[in-house]
C-alpha cells in the first residue's frame, strides 16, 4: 500500500485540525510533511506529522 500521512496543522488562527496525504506508488520516499503546505492556511512550517 501507498503510504498515507496524516496531519494536524498546528497554527492557532487556523481552524483546520486534522488532515490525510494518499500518496502514490509514485511518490518519492524522502517525502515528507516539510513537502506539503495546509491546505487551508497556507502555512508550512505549522504542520505536524501524526504518528499512528
Ligand atoms: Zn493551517
């Protein structure tokens, strides 16, 4: 399976918590939560990775 991320954005002015990445076969292994911004606020350097 493909891995799946799961991520909480951390900023207090935003209201989104909690969010998932579906990654593909394609998706290169070093690919972090540092790669991706909050789909709702914009931020980077505010997202959190869930460990599960
Ligand atoms: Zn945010």
């Amino acid at each position: 399976m493909p891995k799946t991320l799961e991520a909480v954005c951390t900023d207090d002015d935003c209201t989104l918590d909690m969010f998932e990445l579906h990654y593909t076969y394609d998706m290169p292994d070093e690919t972090g939560i540092t790669d991706f911004a909050c789909p709702y606020c914009g931020g980077t350097d505010c997202l959190d990775e869930v460990e599960l």
